[in-house]
C-alpha cells in the first residue's frame, strides 16, 4: 500500500481521525491537546469556496498554497505536518495529541496502561482506513 492523500476517501478518513472524541483513558490534554492540520485546511478551503474533500487533480496545488508560511492553532508551521517526496506530492503527515501526564512522576503501570488505550485507537484507525491510506502509528 501507498500513501495518496490526494484521493478523497483519505482526506475524509485523515479528518475523521482528527474529530473523533478520544476516550478520557488516552488522557488528552484539553484545549490544545491536538493539532490536526487537515482540519485547518479544510476550513481554510471552506472560506476561499472549495469543497472538502477536494478532487486528486486539485489536491496538491491548494495543499502547497495553504501551507506556505502558515501558522497552525498550536502555533507550528504547517509545513512541518507534511512530507513531500521528489514529485511533489506529499508522501507522509503527521498530527499530533498532547497527553496529560508527568513525565517523570507518572508510574510506569499507568503509563503502558495508556499506551494500549493508544493502541487500541490506532488498530482501530488503520482498520477502517482506506487502502490509499497506509498504516499509522504513535510514538512519544
């Protein structure tokens, strides 16, 4: 499998990913806890008329547009979510989630017992996931 999110079962299901409620046990912070940029982009093409998700033949153009110079919500640049390979279509993206725990005085129990809420959510994610989609994965 490839990664093409130009097609337009990937954008949509990248965004679900993005909105889909987090169960408390993840332990995301609240308010800034996530940073998704497709959910930016697909306000961005909302307020500039286009429809999400977009079409493969306009996909790449107006993805390179809205990341040039663009500070996402959780104040990162939104080049830095998104790898684009020699061709100049993107070939990776990463979101991220913020958990609520303390680095060094959370035990370790309660910090495996989380990562497999983590884990759970991710095979859950690649289940439905298109075939265009790929795979994902967390790490910390």
């Amino acid at each position: 499998p490839t990664f093409q999110l130009d097609v337009p079962s990937v954008q949509r299901h990248l965004l679900a990913v993005c909105t889909t409620p987090t169960p408390p046990e993840m332990r995301v912070a609240d308010g800034i806890g996530k940073a998704c940029w497709i959910e930016e982009f697909r306000d961005w093409l909302r307020l500039n008329g286009h429809i999400f998700p977009l079409r493969a033949t306009s996909f790449n153009s107006l993805v390179k547009e809205f990341v040039h110079n663009r500070w996402l919500k959780n104040g990162e640049l939104a080049s830095d979510s998104l790898w684009f390979g020699d061709d100049g279509h993107i070939v990776a993206t990463s979101m991220q989630w913020e958990v609520s725990m303390a680095q060094y005085r959370t035990p370790n129990d309660a910090i495996l017992k989380a990562r497999g809420y983590w884990d759970e959510f991710i095979d859950g994610i690649n289940a439905m996931a298109p075939i265009d989609a790929d795979r994902c994965w967390h790490t910390s």
